[in-house]
C-alpha cells in the first residue's frame, strides 16, 4: 500500500533528514517507526502526504507515484492524526467529526451520520458528545474525536503523528487498547510515530528503528526485541528487553502443563486416593465436559464428591494472551501457576518455568526463522 524508494530528504543547510530510505508498508498493516528527536520518523510519515517534499527517490500508494498527484486530493485519500489533535474550537464535536466528508461534497445529512457512526466507534456517545465544543472534552476524548475525524471518509492509509503523547499514562494506555480495538475493526494501512518503544512494541505489527536518518531495523516486535540486528537498536530497546517482549509473546498450547485432574462428580476419597498415589498435592476441578470448575488441595478432599470441596478458580486466562498477562496474572493472585482455556475448555496451566521456557522458545523461533514448537528447549542459548 506504501512503499519508499530510495527516499533522501536533505536541506540547503546540509542537513540530511532521511538518506536513502526504502520499505514497504503491506494493506492492513500498523507500522510504528520509532527513534529520539531529530531522526526523520515525521519527515518520513509527512512526506506520505506531501507536506514535505522528499529531495530524491520516490513514494508509492498504491500504484501511484505520489508525486504525479495533486497534493490537495492526495491529503483528502490519507487520513492525519496528530498529538495537538487540531479541532476546530468553533465547531461542534460532530461539525468537527464530519469535516472531510463536508470537503468532499458529501450531503450535509450523509457527513453527519457518518460523523456519528465513528464517534460511537471510537467510544463517544453522538447523542451525548456530538454538540459538545473540544473544550468541553477531557484530553483523551479529543483525541478520540481526531481519530474519528481522520477515519469519516474511509481513507485506506493513516498517518498517526504520537497521537497519544500529550496525554497522563493511563490515559495513554486505555486509548492505545481502543485503537487497537479499532484496528481490529477497520483495518487501515497506517504509519504511526512515537518516540516510545513500548507504544511502539504494544501496537505496531512491524517496526522500524531509526537511528540517524535511516532505519536501523525493519522487523515484527518480537524480533526487534528478541534479536536486535545491531548494537544502537540493542540499547534503544533497552537492556529489559526480555521482559517488553514478554507483552508480544503469546501464550500457546504446546506451552502448558498437564496437571492432575478430577471431575466434579468423582467421590472425594476416590479422588484422594489416585492423587496420592501420584504424588499430587492438588488437581484442576472440571466437570464432564472439560470446562473449568475450579481447583482442590489433596489434603482438603474427606467426604461425599469432589465439587463439594472444589474452589473456585482466580487466575486465568484464554489461550492467545500474551506472556506478560500471564505474569501479571500470577503476581496479582499470588499464584505458582495459571489456568488457560480455550473459550470454557481447560487445556492446562502455565507456571513461571513454562512460562520462560515459551519466551525462550520465542527467541530461538525468531533467530532461526521456524515455528515455537520447533525449537527444542535445550536448543536456545541461555535457556
């Protein structure tokens, strides 16, 4: 959908701000580009939309070189979210929402619905938000706002210019999570910029890491973290590395454990039995259709059946959360392991052993391009 060729940006003062840039960014995809101050991650994305024009090479959308294109119907095919947001202050939320289409020549009545149907999209109520001015909304409601304004014409490409870096922390987490939520509905091709490599570990699909004018690595974030393709990216990512990749390794079922396991209706003296002749101090509780029930300490099961002694579970989580959840998890239950279940089906647990076995797994997966599940344990350095 984008794609850079051979993209230098240089200044009558000798300042070369992008040198000889060139990747492709496929339909669908977040690719966040990442750097401190001054290394051409916005010259980059402000190019796309010709705000700047490069020195040399060429930009592609689609199959159109974007220089052949008049550069105001360029900006009115690309979405532009930026960390000022940019609202109109004399314009309603909705007026605001709906300024792209109005440009556009859309009916007045169409631009409107259309304005509404984003604001609810992206969390704001049109009823209750839509008449309001920005400066009757909280930081992250206007930024909610620019979003939905930068998506009412359904532009196929997406420029995000660190959106969310004017905002307090937890601000900045729950609007990273709905625009993931987003993402998952609308699927825009888009660049986003930030100088945060958790954001952009968090939300890109791929990232590049720019050092001076150039991109130091062009990789998924697992490998980014993983496996740093030079010294700079190693100490931009930072030392803790391990435990940020932690948040993109996903748990899966060759990761877990089997334990003991007895069902609701069993008799509880049965079931001590058969957990002391295997050694077991405690068992997963399901019922006959393997869903998850709870758990039961060996020592506690006396009279009558098992689900007359059974607890209930805490800590839990789907198949398919991230290794960082499961940690956190544990932590938060103060638990030596975690159940994982595929919608109500039990399909073991994960304790920290296995846990830092799959993120192992992960890294040896990623260096030698192969799956997790084929990379044995004692294969992985450092394991």
């Amino acid at each position: 959908m984008i794609r850079f060729e051979h993209v230098t940006k240089s200044y009558p003062d000798g300042t070369t701000a992008v040198d000889d840039l060139s990747f492709e960014v496929a339909e669908g995809e977040l690719v966040t580009l990442v750097g401190p101050s001054g290394c051409g991650k916005t010259t980059t994305m402000k190019m796309v939309n010709r705000l700047i024009e490069p020195t040399e090479g060429r930009i592609f959308l689609g199959d159109d070189d974007i220089s052949s294109l008049d550069p105001v119907a360029l900006r009115r095919r690309i979405g532009y979210v930026i960390q000022q947001v940019g609202l109109f202050p004399h314009k309603t939320v909705l007026e605001n929402t709906a300024t792209v289409p109005h440009l556009l020549g859309w009916p007045r009545r169409k631009a409107r619905e259309r304005a509404a149907e984003l604001l609810d999209l992206v969390g704001l109520d049109p009823a209750v938000h839509g008449e309001r001015y920005p400066d009757q909304l909280s930081g992250g409601q206007r930024q909610r706002v620019g979003v939905a304004r930068a998506l009412a014409a359904d532009p196929p490409v997406l420029l995000m210019d660190e959106p969310f870096g004017a905002v307090d922390p937890v601000v900045r987490e729950h609007l990273q999570s709905e625009f993931l939520r987003l993402q998952e509905q609308v699927r825009k091709t888009i660049l986003f910029v930030t100088h945060d490599i958790e954001e952009a570990v968090r939300l890109g699909d791929r990232i590049a890491v720019y050092g001076s004018g150039r991109i130091e690595q062009f990789d998924t974030p697992a490998t980014v973290l993983g496996a740093p393709a030079t010294p700079y990216v190693a100490d931009f990512v930072g030392s803790d590395r391990g435990l940020k990749r932690l948040s993109v390794t996903l748990i899966e079922s060759g990761d877990l454990e089997q334990p003991p396991v007895v069902r609701l209706g069993d008799g509880a003296r049965e079931a001590a039995g058969r957990l002391a002749d295997e050694g077991a101090r405690w068992a997963v509780v399901l019922d006959g259709e393997g869903t998850l029930h709870g758990w039961v300490a060996a020592d506690a099961l006396g009279d009558g059946a098992v689900r007359d002694h059974a607890r209930r579970m805490e800590a839990w989580l789907p198949v398919g959360s991230s290794l960082k959840q499961a940690f956190s998890a544990m932590l938060q239950h103060d638990a030596g392991w975690i159940a994982v279940l595929d919608g109500d089906h039990f399909l073991g647990v994960l304790t920290p052993g296995r846990l830092h076995s799959a993120l192992r797994r992960s890294i040896g997966a990623d260096l030698r391009d192969v799956e997790r599940g084929e990379v044995p344990l004692d294969a992985v350095p450092g394991a």
